[in-house]
C-alpha cells in the first residue's frame, strides 16, 4: 500500500469532514432533500502508481475521465465509467534497435533525432456498488466493485519528425499496445448534499489487468510478445459529480 497515498486521503477526508460541517447563508436549511432515486454525472482526476508488469514498463501515471450511474433510494449503485490514462516514464525501450552505440536515433536528415516515450491508454467498464450513510445526511462510505477493458501503449512522440521508421503503421511494431480484462475497486468517502450543490467523492482504487499484447510483432524483440501479464495500478481519485435527482415522472431536479 502506497503510505503517501494513504496519508492523502486521510488529509481529503479531514478537509472534506470540516467542508461539510459548514453552513451557508446561500445554501438554505429549506433545500430539497436528496433521498431519492437519481442520476450522478461525474468528471474524476486521478494519480496511480503502478505494479505487477505494469510497473516493468511504467512509472507513476495521472488519468481523467467520467461516467454515469443509477443511485436507488437504497443508496445501491449501477453505472458506467471510463478514463484515460496519461505518464511521462516508460522503463522499457522499443526502440534499442533503432539506436547507435551512444544511445542516440539518427533520423532520415542524418541529424540525431529527438524521440521521446510516453505512457498512454485508458480504462471503460461497469461497476456496482453501495453507499453507506453517515448520520441523517446521504454522505459516507462508497464501496464500488467494477470491471471492464484495459489498454495502454507507448507513445513514439518523434519532435524531429525525421525517423521514418516509427511513422504510420511502422510505429506498431514499437508501440507494445497491450489490453484485456480489468477488475477494479474502490473505497471513499462520497458527498451528497442537502442543497443539492456541492457534491463530489475521494478515495483509494485498485485495479488488476490480465492483458497481453495486441500487436503481431515486435520489431526490438524480434517476436511476437505473447506472454501473459498481470498489470497492477492503485492510487487516489477525485471525482466532481452533478446529480440529476427524480421526483415522480415528470421531474427532474440537479
């Protein structure tokens, strides 16, 4: 378990117990209650560290992205959510093959070329889950159980412009493109508010990926890459949400 991560999130939920321990003159005691059934839009942040053999090939990554879900007057959970996955350390080399003695890539001008690797993919699936209240307001506990397609790949990112062999469909023979199943879990504080206006969710989430390769060959390895990974991801995220709540079948109030 990452310590910072844990320590961050204790200091979320501190800020977040004293932000809805306030009361505002523009939030008036009269608000609608939030009981019943609704749609929650979001948009989350987040920051993850890797592990497993995701950590072979990637260092610590940020994602953004959304979803929507179905929240029952029970508080129970059913939605759809996604987000892309964005880093700037990459371990491994795809294009050590390319490379002269130095380490440098000479381009079709015969000038050394300025290639630089990333970490790119994103995650899309379906979770289910249950918020559990704290007290008389519909804020607490969140504990979510999803599942859904993982893919990530390195960016050939060639600011030169000159390396023909990483260009079109060149370049998937050194991406490493990889994909498969992804179960994910998340554990957090989730805020509803009375009035309606200020609702968001932190916490902690963990993914495992059972992927391979996605591409034929590799050019570096000289073979297809065809092992079985376990690609491993836990970190914090931070989510804004918008809520839609229903009030018979004709309203709709957010």
């Amino acid at each position: 378990m990452c310590k910072n991560c844990i320590l961050l999130l204790l200091v979320l939920l501190s800020v977040a117990f004293q932000a809805a321990a306030q009361k505002f003159p523009e939030h008036p005691e009269t608000a609608r209650p939030n009981t019943g059934p609704a749609i929650l839009t979001h948009f989350s942040v987040g920051f993850q560290l890797p592990a497993g053999d995701m950590a072979d090939r990637f260092g610590a990554n940020g994602s953004f992205g959304g979803g929507a879900e179905w929240i029952t007057p029970g508080n129970f959970i059913l939605g759809l959510d996604g987000h892309y996955i964005f880093g700037g350390t990459v371990k491994e080399d795809p294009l050590a093959i390319l490379r002269t003695p130095e380490g440098d890539i000479i381009g079709g001008n015969q000038l050394i070329a300025d290639v630089a690797l990333r970490e790119r993919g994103y995650y899309i699936g379906g979770l289910i889950g249950k918020l559990f209240p704290m007290g008389a307001h519909r804020s607490g506990i969140r504990v979510s159980l999803g599942a859904g397609m993982l893919t990530h790949w390195i960016r050939l990112q060639d600011n030169s412009s000159t390396v023909v062999q990483i260009t079109g469909d060149y370049a998937k023979g050194y991406d490493r493109r990889t994909g498969g199943l992804m179960l994910q879990q998340f554990v957090g504080w989730q805020h509803l508010s009375d009035n309606r206006r200020s609702n968001w969710m932190v916490g902690l989430e963990f993914g495992q990926g059972f992927t391979q390769s996605l591409r034929s060959w590799d050019f570096s390895e000289m073979r297809k890459l065809d092992e079985k990974r376990t690609d491993l991801r836990f970190g914090i995220r931070l989510t804004w949400t918008l809520p839609f709540y229903m009030s018979g079948a004709e309203n709709i109030y957010y």
